[in-house]
C-alpha cells in the first residue's frame, strides 16, 4: 500500500541563493557551492525529515549542473558559431535526481 507524503516545499523555500552570473570567477562558484552545503548541513542538524533534506540537496545539485551546463554552452556556441558546431552532454553516474 503506497502511503501518500507530502509535497515538498517549493525551492525558494529552502533558502538556496541564486547561481553565481556568466562570467564568475571560481571563487564566486565555490562560495555558492559552500553557502548551499551549509543550508542542507543545517536542515541535517534541524532534524529535518530525510526525504526534505534529500530534496533540498537535489535541487541545489540540478541547479548547479543547470548553470554550469547554461554556462558551458554559452561560452561554446560564443567560441564556435558555426552553424555545424555540436555539442553534447553526457551524464554519468547518479546522485538522486528525484529517483
């Protein structure tokens, strides 16, 4: 028998910061790599419901590779603008994605 759970709070909720810009040095995407470890550190420690905190560090874990990716791709279709230029993502490996 399936029990119904709630729905997880909406993203801004959890309190994560918004991806550092196009163009940010690594120091800037560090700091928004540590300032979201310590949101889901946090909600570890509040005796949060596991299932919420492993909600909170997939999103904060799609997000990243989201503006990783946006940025990545930007600056590639910038280098090579060639309308036959192609590129490709590839996913390997897993870490929760909503599984």
């Amino acid at each position: 028998m399936l029990r119904h759970r709630r729905q997880p709070p909406a993203v801004h909720e959890f309190g994560f910061p918004e991806p550092p810009a196009s163009g940010t040095e690594l120091a800037g995407w560090k700091n928004y790599v540590n300032e979201c470890r310590q949101i889901v550190l946090e909600m570890q420690r509040s005796k949060v419901k596991g299932w919420v905190v492993a909600e909170a560090q997939t999103q904060f874990v799609d997000t990243l590779i989201g503006a990783l990716l946006r940025h990545i791709e930007a600056d590639y279709f910038r280098r090579y603008p060639r309308v036959d230029t192609r590129l490709a993502f590839v996913a390997q490996g897993g870490y929760g994605r909503r599984e």
